[in-house]
C-alpha cells in the first residue's frame, strides 16, 4: 500500500494525542492550571494536528463533514464522530480541570472516547480482507498499545510507560510474523483471482497498461518491501527498545523524558510507514506481484 | 446509507467469456468515450496524454494471463476487468459519506461524485481493483453499467446496453439479469460452467466469468494419421539406410 505521508503522520499524531488524553481523563499528571494548560493544550494540539492532515489525504476535503453520516456501517465514519467526541468531552474535562475541578467522571468518558477513536482508526485497516497482512486483532492491538505507551511517556506515567513499550514491542513482533506467515501462504491467489486455477498455473503474460495508475500506486507500492529488515529494527528499536532500556536505566527529568517521547515518535513514524510500505493488496496479484 | 440492500429485485451485471475474448481493447476504448463525453459524471481524465508518462482513469482493464496445463502447451488467456457489482460488496460499507451505495431495484454499484470524499478507501475494500480516484475530479470512478444507455429510451433499443458489450467484436460480454435464472445471461453461466473472481472474498459477485474451453482442434481429423512404418520406395530407402 502507499504510505501517504498524511495518513501517518495523521495516525501517529493522532494516536499519540488520543492515549494523553486517555491518561489525563485517568487521573495522570498533577499540577496547578498552568500544568493543567499545557497538557491539555498538548493533547488537543496533536489529536488536532493529526485531524487536519487527515484532511490533506482527501480528494474533496471541503465536503469532509459528510464523513459523519455513515457511523452505522463504516470504520471511518465511526473514527471521525468518536475523534470529534472525544475532543469536545476532553475540551470540556480539561476546561473544568483549569479552573480547578477535576471531574473523574468526565474525565473517564473522555479516556474511553479517545480509546475507542484509536480503536476505530485501527480498524479501518484490519477489516480490510484484501490486505491479508491487515487483517489480524494484532493490528487494533498495536494501534492501542502505541496510542497508551505514547500517551504514558508524555504523561510522566513511567511505570505503566514500562510495561506498555515492552508489550507493544512483543505485539509488533507477532504481528510481523504473524503478516508473514498469511503473506506466504494466502487465501485468494491469481488463479482464484482470474478464475482460472481449474486449467493450471496462471501466471501474467502482459498487463493491461505499460505506465502506472491509480490502482498500481496506491495498492502495488513496492518500494518500500526493500529495506523492510533493516526498517522493522530501527522502528522498533526507536519506538519501544530505546525508550524502554533507557527509562529503567536513567532517572526519567523533563529532558530524558522528551528524548523518550521524540525517540518512541521518531520509531512509531517509522513503524507506520512500513505498516503501509510493506502491506500487500490482493489486486497486487493481477499485476504478477503480491 | 452504506448499508447494502437485503435483496435487489434485478441483479444486473455482465457475462465476460474469457473464451473468446481476443484481448483487443475495443471494450476499454468504447468504455473510456462513453463515460468521458456522455456528459454523466466527471468526465475520465487523462494526465500527461502527450507527455513521456501518460496516465489516465480507465473503468475496465484487459489483462493477458498464460495458463500451463499439467499436460499441454501453454494457453494465452485475454482478462478483461471491471466492477463486478457484488452483492456483498465492500466498497460500500466502508464508505463513511455514503457516496458508495449498491441501487436496491438492479443492484448496480455506483458512486454519488457530488458526496464522494475522495478518500480512496473503497477502493482499497475492492480485491478486483476496479475502483479508480479520477485525479482531475478528486472522486471515485467505477464502472456504472452504463447507466446512461441501459435505460435510455433515446437510444435505438440495440444501443440500450454497456459500451463495452456494444463495442464487443467477438461477442465476449453479455449484458442482462443474472438474479432470473431464465434469462440468457444465466442459462450462459450455467451452461459453460461460469465462475466468481476471488470467491474467499466473501464479495458475492454478480459478474461471471465463462472459463475458456477445452482446445478444439479442427484440422487434426481432416489429416491421414503419420504412419509408423512407411511402405513402398521410402520404406524400402529407410530399410535399407539402417543396414548400411
């Protein structure tokens, strides 16, 4: 599939975002209203941020508010009311929470929003049944897991950071076997594609256009299936492996905090762009790859 | 709604004969002018037309497959493919607009541009590639069954089909309603044994696909059979060649 830089820096943002506030409306983070201000602030500025590069992935993005409608049958739609939800309830929560009330109640709504935002994004993806290395509750498990580790580095909840980076790297690690193993040996091959498996072994002798389109850019990328090994390393190295090793080694102040942060950023940006780079569509196999 | 109907009272859809199909591209052609010019949606764009890398929106592609038997010589097979119309069709329910929707009274698939997104994501739910983002009009293509011409009361009766089967020279796509078993499309299906692309897919489609039959050879029983042993002066030479 084609890494769209806008849907992963949408995802990772957004993501990173949604499990700050799933802290916050936990009960994570005390301090006056300045603190109060600056989470908040922190939290809203990167579900926010991520919202509006999802916008820049749209081919019509000023009709975006029809995106709502569809909540009963699509991920997507769901993804769009609980994002908007979950911002408005936290908004409010952390709004109260300035002013000096902190309502857990509020705050517990506003967790499970966010949460259940994450979940919907994640789906997205691991209903798609033509992407077979998608299709897994690993890929909703991976989505949540970086949502809360993220979400707990930039809340200061080291120890729950600890255990979260440590059981997202092993759930990075299954899903990667995991997408192979499905990628090996698929459900739907060229000859259930074509049809034709009952006279042989098909194979393509000429495709229907010399040049690219459409369907080959966004769903037969095969550019970044290169460097997948060494990729998979860094990101996991950078998103979990670094952060975790570190915060057991060193005292966890602001400035070892924020080189976790932007070390499990840097890493999760790369882990997305392979989430994609690497995910082979089904239609692939009409072009003679998979 | 993206909800998919329960039921549609016609299954429209097409027959394609990999059969006969001679891979000439006359249906892509037809295809492509009908939905640029016939004034029903965005128009097909072309990027780069005369340019060094041309690219364009195309609603049916032909690709050509060689299929190699156990035993035999290998087979060339022309592919055309297109939207399939399936019953259970993915792209619909994951469209979060509702631009995507399957027409309860044909079942035919087809996209509303005026409330599409163009956010891509049906055309990642399609396993058969048939949904194409037009990069001039920032919406999703498909093929729409020639809407415009099936029920065109201005067009001559024999022009009340898809381009694609009206621009056919061999006859390899056929147009009708594969929900009646009676009809000419379905007793095609069942009598040449038609098929589903990607069944697994849960899809259901309603586009069947005729596979190419056994090889017929016309000429091989008009030929005298090769004899093992010549007779007369060839045999007598060959005889007399292996004793030497």
């Amino acid at each position: 599939m084609h890494p769209a830089p806008s849907i992963i820096v949408f995802t990772v943002l957004s993501g990173l975002g949604f499990g700050l506030m799933a802290w916050l409306g936990a009960g994570a983070a005390h301090g006056g209203p300045l603190v109060a201000a600056a989470f908040a602030a922190l939290a809203l500025g990167l579900a926010g941020a991520g919202l509006l590069a999802s916008l820049l992935h749209l081919g019509q993005p000023r009709r975006f508010l029809r995106a709502f409608s569809q909540w009963r049958s699509s991920w997507l739609s769901r993804e769009a009311v609980l994002a908007v939800a979950a911002i408005s309830v936290f908004a409010a929560y952390a709004l109260l929470w300035i002013l000096g009330l902190r309502l857990a109640p509020l705050g517990a709504l506003a967790a499970a929003l966010a949460l259940a935002a994450v979940f919907c994004t994640a789906m997205i993806y691991a209903q798609m049944r033509t992407v077979p290395r998608w299709r897994s509750p690993l890929t909703p498990a991976i989505f949540l897991l970086s949502a809360l580790a993220g979400g707990a580095l930039l809340a200061d909840a080291i120890p729950a950071a600890q255990v979260l980076l440590a059981a997202l790297a092993l759930a990075q690690l299954a899903a990667w076997a995991r997408g192979d193993r499905a990628v090996a040996a698929p459900d739907t091959t060229l000859a259930s594609a074509t049809g034709l498996g009952g006279l042989g072994a098909p194979r393509l002798l000429a495709p229907p256009h010399t040049g690219p389109n459409y369907v080959t850019r966004e769903m037969v990328h095969v550019i970044g299936r290169r460097h997948a090994a060494r990729l998979r390393a860094a990101g996991l190295a950078l998103a979990a492996i670094l952060p975790l090793a570190v915060s057991v080694a060193l005292p966890v102040g602001h400035l070892v905090g924020a080189a976790l942060v932007l070390s499990h950023l840097a890493g999760m940006l790369v882990l997305r762009w392979i989430f994609f780079a690497e995910a082979e569509h089904v239609v692939g196999l009409y072009y003679g790859r998979l | 709604m993206t909800d998919l109907p329960g039921r549609t009272e016609r299954s429209l859809g097409l027959v394609i004969d990999l059969d006969t199909c001679v891979g000439c591209h006359a249906c892509v052609v037809s295809c492509k002018e009908w939905n640029t010019s016939s004034g029903t949606g965005a128009p097909l764009a072309d990027l780069d037309a005369y340019g060094a890398r041309p690219e364009g929106t195309f609603l049916n592609r032909v690709h050509a497959f060689e299929v190699t038997p156990e035993d035999g010589p290998t087979r060339v097979v022309h592919f055309p493919r297109s939207c399939l119309h399936c019953a259970d069709a993915p792209c619909v329910t994951v469209c979060p607009t509702g631009a995507s929707y399957k027409r309860a009274s044909d079942g035919i698939v087809l996209v509303d541009e005026d409330a599409c997104i163009g956010c891509g994501l049906c055309a990642w739910a399609c396993p058969y590639g048939a949904r194409e983002m037009d990069a001039a009009a920032g919406v999703m293509k498909k093929c729409t069954l020639c809407v415009d011409r099936i029920d065109n009361a201005n067009l001559a009766e024999a022009d009340r089909v898809p381009a694609c089967v009206r621009a056919c020279p061999t006859g390899a796509r056929h147009f009708g309603d594969l929900a009646d078993p009676t009809s000419p499309v379905s007793r095609l299906v069942a009598a040449r044994g038609g098929v589903d692309l990607a069944p697994e897919q849960g899809t259901r489609p309603v586009n069947k696909y005729l596979p190419p039959r056994a090889p017929v050879d016309l000429l091989a029983p008009l030929l005298d059979p090769v004899p093992a042993e010549a007779g007369g002066f060839l045999g007598w030479l060959d005889r007399a060649l292996d004793r030497l």
